[in-house]
C-alpha cells in the first residue's frame, strides 16, 4: 500500500463525522429549495477559480452582510472581491449570472435544475450556461448543493494527490470536458479500492493538504 494511502486512511477516520454532517448540511439546502441559498453557493464557486476557498467564502459574506450580492452595481461588488483574482470578470459573471436567474422567482436555479434528472445533465447545464464556470466549478456547486455523490471535483489539489497515488500520469494543463470524465472515472475506482466515498474523498484531501474540512 502506498504510504500516503495509510495517511488519508487515518484522516478519513478522524474526520468522518464532520464530512457526513457536512454533506447533510448541503443537502438540506437543497431540499429547502430555497433559491437564495442556491444562488449563494453559484455565486461563490464563481469566485473560487485560482483563488483561496476562504477568501471566496469571505467575499460572499461581505456581500450578503452590505445587501449588495441580489441588488448590487457592478462597481459595489468589485471593491468586495479585492480578495479574489479576476475581480473584473468574477463580478461581471455574477451579475450575468444574477440577473438570467432573476427571470423565475429569485434566482430560481432550482426550478431550472429539476428540469435535468441526472446530476452530469445538470453539471452539463450549468457549464454551458454560467459564464466563469467549467466542470471543476459546476460540480463544486453542485456538491455544495447536496449532488456529489457521484461527481468529482478535480482541483489543483485532487489531481496533485491523484498523480501521487499513480491514478494519473501527469496533471493537465487544461481539461476538456472527454479529460473531465475520464479523471472522475478514475477516481472513482480508486475511491472504491481504498473504500472512500467519491464525495468524502475530496474533503479528505482537501484536508490533507489545508488541514480543515470546508467548501
């Protein structure tokens, strides 16, 4: 077994219950159906390309805290996303994103989402329709939103550790969508022989590498 195998093993077990309550926690988002936690969650994942999670997360609240993320100008919130990389486009691609959802209730994501059954038709969906996101970010929202049983995120962090276990050769310098599927269906058979769940494996190695569980 390779060494680091027996580590994220050990990690697992420490923090299991955390990562399950976690999960349920996502979930009841979903089933609230409430759409502004929804958009909240689409909303940060815009902001977390090439920046921290924890800074996306910080800009977010900053935003909801000033009443600025469903209302605010453009020029509002891009002095709350000094934080994050792109605060340019990350700000453009929020308010594209606030105002096509706006069109059904608030920011109805969810009466858009239950029109696709399959949680890849959905990720497909949302690829193609929000601007700043690709298939790391689609299914980083749809994790935060209670679908990740069976979608990977691949991050920087996945895929370091996915080429440290031998599951990839080399990590991409960019992913089409053919690349996508193909890593998150190797990471699944290597989540199946070390016995971790595709969507606890990933808050275990984010662990393992920022030493917290979070979005």
């Amino acid at each position: 077994m390779h060494p680091e195998i027996s580590e994220i093993k050990n990690i697992y077990r420490s923090i299991k219950t955390n990562i399950e309550n976690r999960i349920a926690n996502f979930k009841a988002i979903w089933e609230r159906g409430n759409n502004e936690e929804l958009f909240t969650e689409l909303a940060f994942c815009i902001l977390t390309p090439q920046s921290k999670a924890r800074s996306g997360w910080q800009a977010i609240c900053s935003l909801k805290e000033k009443n600025l993320l469903f209302c605010g100008k453009f020029s509002d919130i891009n002095k709350e996303l000094n934080i994050v990389r792109f605060k340019n486009k990350k700000s453009e691609y929020l308010i594209e994103a606030r105002e096509k959802f706006a069109a059904i209730g608030s920011t109805g994501l969810k009466q858009i989402l239950e029109k696709f059954p399959a949680v890849f038709e959905k990720r497909d969906w949302l690829v193609n329709e929000v601007k700043g996101y690709g298939y790391k970010e689609a299914s980083h929202f749809l994790r935060n939103v209670g679908f990740g049983d069976n979608i990977a995120i691949l991050d920087r962090h996945i895929l370091k550790n996915l080429r440290l276990f031998g599951v990839i050769k080399n990590i991409p310098e960019s992913i089409t969508r053919k690349k996508y599927y193909e890593i998150e269906d190797r990471l699944k058979i290597f989540s199946k022989e070390i016995n971790i769940p595709v969507d606890h494996l990933d808050f275990v190695l984010w662990y393992k590498e920022a030493g917290e569980v979070f979005k």
